[in-house]
C-alpha cells in the first residue's frame, strides 16, 4: 500500500505540474537549440583632427599612438602624406573598447580617401573611391547677378562653375563683360551617386548669351587634351586670357584722367583695378619673361612680363610675388597674390597693359586670334558638332546620346 500510494502522490504531482505548465510533455521531442547570433562589428567612431597651418604629420600625430614614419610609410604607395594640408581633413578611428585608435582617414579629394587601418602585421593603407553612374543631361540658366551667385543658387558646385568660366576665359571677361539676363545652355555629363550631390563630367557643348553676342564652344579632346572650339572649328584658345583673376570686380577702369584717390588730385590712371580678397591668385594672362619681380614705389610688391610680339603686361599691390625676375612663365601661371602694398587703399589688383611700350586698354584692346583645329582632327569634330550642338536647343534626347567614360574634375 505504501509503495502504491508514492505512486498515486507521484502521479497526482506531474499533473499537476503539467496543468500549471511547469513541466514538458513527455510525448513532444526536446527544442531544437537555436544558432548562435551573429558576431556584431563594435562600434566605429571617427574623430576629426585640426591639421593647423604649419603642421606636419609627425605634429598632427603626436600621442595618438601612431607613428608618422610608419603612417608614411605605409600610406606611400597612394599618397605621400608628409603633404597634409590644412584645407584637407583628417580623422582618427576609434573602436568601442581599444583606448587607442585602430586607425587613420585623410581626404585626398572629394572622391578619394586614405585609410590606414591597423592588423596583425602592422599597418596596411588602402583608398576608397566613390563609384559614380553617368548619364548626359542638359541644363539652362538665365543670370541676374553673376555666374558665381546665380550658378550656385541654380545647385551647381563651385567647381563647376570655374569650368564654365575657363571654357569662355579667351572670349570674356566674366569680371566686366558679363551681363545681366546672359543664358547659359549646357550639355554635359551629369555622374551621380548614392548619398553624394550630382556634379558634372564632361561639358559636351556650352553655349553662352551675353547680349546681343552669342559663343558656342564645343569640346574636343585629341590624345588627353581637352579643347574647346567654336562649331566651325575656330579656335577659342588664345595667347591672352581675358583678365588675370577667375573670379572679382572692376573697381577702376582705365581712365587717364581719373580722380586719385590717395593723392586727391586727377592723375591718369592707366590699368585696371580688380577688387578681390588678400591671398586670390594672380595668373599671368600670357606666356612670356619676367623682367621686373619686387618692390617699386608706389604699385608695392610688382610683377611686369614681356610677351612674345609688342605686348607687356603688368600686376601692382600685390601680397606675395611667387615668380623671380628673368624666370619664365606659361600662360594662366599663378605670378602672386591679390595684396594691398604700395599706395593702395585696400586689397586689389592694379594690371596694366603696354602695346609697342604705350598703355592700352586690356579690357578693350584686340588680342591676338587663336589656332584653327588641326585638319586631320575636322571630320571627327564635325561628327561632335552634329551630334551635341542640337541638344542646347533641345532638339535632341540627352537620353539617347551615347556617353563616354568621363573625364577626372578636380
């Protein structure tokens, strides 16, 4: 009897527990085990570090940890990055849980990064590049202020517009020239991609409206040189760019009765003064010989260049001279900087032209006319012509045109 009752006490006790759910049921075969989740990568934090002017690599590192030789060292086979700049950034790489960084990004450009990353033979560098898909579009813009102003607000980036500007920099000068209501229509490679804002690749066809004047510049590359013509294969380059700043304001034109203003009295004024910042590039408008770099009196920090036929040119006030005297220089060449020295009252350029050793007017003086497209070049420009020169009118689908692999942009 007692060994039945254990039995009937046992019994009562699993049913029990198999109503209240504690217990498994004996029939249902036992869970399978889950898999094991998934190994999560820590957490990555990217702090930026100030690279001040001056620095160096070896500064810039200091008591991170790494060490700017072997950095350099492993980084060389990309970028010698004992060249950091100041406008370029730079950040370390933390991960959750190390105290010291893993590693290192510097931005070489707007589609290129270094990274130096540790592992278990030291330091390893590679460079991530952002892929970008191609299509050709065209655009249209109508300018109320100026380029610079109208073309930003229109989404167009800043160094798209400097491209705009260099394709017509024989033809005007955008800093006297351009007008109010100018068009520009644009058939171009449009390259986009994920997360990034578009930016434009080829410039295909450019036309430009300035009053009753119309350019039309076609693009042309012959080997890996890219250069504009005009549709009936007129050259647009010429010896002599339009002015010695991409981008600025006339202040004083020339004049040779003009009102000094430091002296207070009418003294002939026989340049052009172009307003821009301390520290804007100066470009020489031509090739030629430097024959005077430095001080002179009045016109301060002072670069005068002969060019090849009657021509000279001149650049007064400025902050920095960056060429020596006897030295030659290419046409668009940086000679210095916009600066305030001499008798100036504020920061501006003074350029002044000599024709057969008299002053002319550069903004108005007819410069020399620039090369024809070479004639074995002609048939295959034409074939260009025809096939963008329509779609500035629209007459054409961007959509159909074929494209090419784009160019690199800086």
């Amino acid at each position: 009897m007692k060994r039945a009752a254990l039995g009937v006490t046992a019994a009562l006790a699993v049913a029990g527990a198999t109503y209240l759910g504690l217990a498994e049921d004996p029939v249902a075969p036992p869970p399978e085990l889950e898999a094991p989740l998934p190994q999560l990568e820590p957490d990555r934090v990217q702090i930026p570090v100030r690279i001040g002017r001056g620095s160096t690599l070896g500064s810039v590192l200091s008591g991170t940890g790494f060490g700017a030789s072997a950095v350099r060292s492993a980084a060389l086979e990309f970028y010698d990055l004992s060249n950091i700049r100041p406008d370029r950034e730079l950040s370390l790489v933390y991960v959750d849980g190390v105290a010291e960084p893993t590693g290192l990004s510097y931005v070489l450009d707007e589609d290129r990064t270094l990274h130096v990353e540790r592992d278990a033979d030291g330091l390893v560098a590679k460079v991530d590049e952002v892929v970008y898909e191609t299509a050709v579009d065209s655009y249209h813009m109508t300018l109320d202020s100026s380029l610079w102003a109208d073309g930003l607000e229109a989404g167009l980036r800043p160094i798209d517009l400097v491209r705009l500007a260099k394709v017509f920099e024989y033809e005007l000068d955008f800093n006297t020239e351009l007008k109010a209501g100018a068009t520009f229509d644009v058939v171009a490679e449009v390259l986009s991609a994920p997360g990034r804002k578009s930016k434009l690749g080829a410039l295909h066809a450019v036309r430009l409206v300035n009053g009753d004047k119309e350019i039309v510049a076609v693009r042309h590359v012959h080997g890996e040189e890219e250069t504009f013509f005009h549709p009936d294969g007129t050259g647009m380059r010429r010896p002599f760019l339009r002015s010695p700043l991409e981008f600025s304001r006339v202040t004083s034109g020339f004049n040779p009765k003009r009102f000094h203003p430091v002296l207070k009295k009418a003294r002939p004024h026989n340049g052009t003064d172009f307003g821009a910042p301390t520290g804007t590039p100066v470009r020489a408008v031509a090739s030629g010989t430097i024959t005077y770099a430095g001080r002179n009196g009045g016109h301060g920090n002072y670069v005068k260049i002969d060019h090849e036929g009657p021509y000279d040119t001149s650049y007064s006030h400025l902050s920095k001279i960056k060429v020596k005297n006897g030295s030659t220089v290419k046409q668009g060449e940086i000679i210095g900087l916009v600066g305030s020295t001499g008798m100036s009252t504020g920061p501006h350029l003074h350029y002044q032209m000599w024709k057969n050793g008299r002053y002319v007017d550069a903004m108005k003086e007819p410069l020399p006319s620039s090369t024809p497209i070479a004639k074995k070049d002609l048939t295959g420009f034409k074939e260009e012509v025809a096939k963008w020169v329509p779609m500035l009118d629209g007459s054409a689908e961007a959509d159909e045109a074929p494209t090419e692999e784009a160019p690199p942009t800086e």
